[in-house]
C-alpha cells in the first residue's frame, strides 16, 4: 500500500531529508506513532500506581517522599 498523507505537523517528527517543509507520512507510520503513544501513557499510569502502593520504608530506599510520589501521581497521564 503506497497511501501516503501529506503533513508538516508539529506533533510529529521532522522528515528524514533536509531542506523539506512538508514529509510523506504514511498511514501505517502514523498507526505506529499512535499506538506508541499509547503504550506511552498506559506505562506512565502504570508507573504512578505502582509508586502510590509503595510502603514508606521502600520510598525511603529509593531518595523519594510521599509528597514527592502524590506530586507525581497526580500528573495527567499524558504529561511526562
């Protein structure tokens, strides 16, 4: 399949060739961006629940505080 879509959004990388403004992003790039991004945010939900179950003696061995662990638990999934 050769369907390509024409882009020079800021979201996503620029072309491999310099000098272009506009990049030839296929539809199956664009497919595999997407579900990166995606394991991306279910990791980071992951990540900031398991932090919360941690008991105080573990945050202690790892340099953190639970202010700092709620500080971070609290972000949206989509900001890293």
């Amino acid at each position: 399949m050769t369907e390509c879509i024409e882009t020079n959004s800021p979201a996503l990388p620029r072309p491999a060739e310099q000098g272009k403004t506009v990049g030839r992003v296929t539809v199956w790039t664009l497919a595999a961006r997407a579900v990166t991004l995606l394991l991306t945010w279910q990791s980071r939900v992951m990540e900031r629940n398991h932090l919360r179950m941690m008991d105080d003696r573990m945050l202690q061995d790892i340099g953190l505080s639970r202010a700092d662990i709620e500080g971070e638990a609290t972000k949206p999934f989509w900001k890293g």
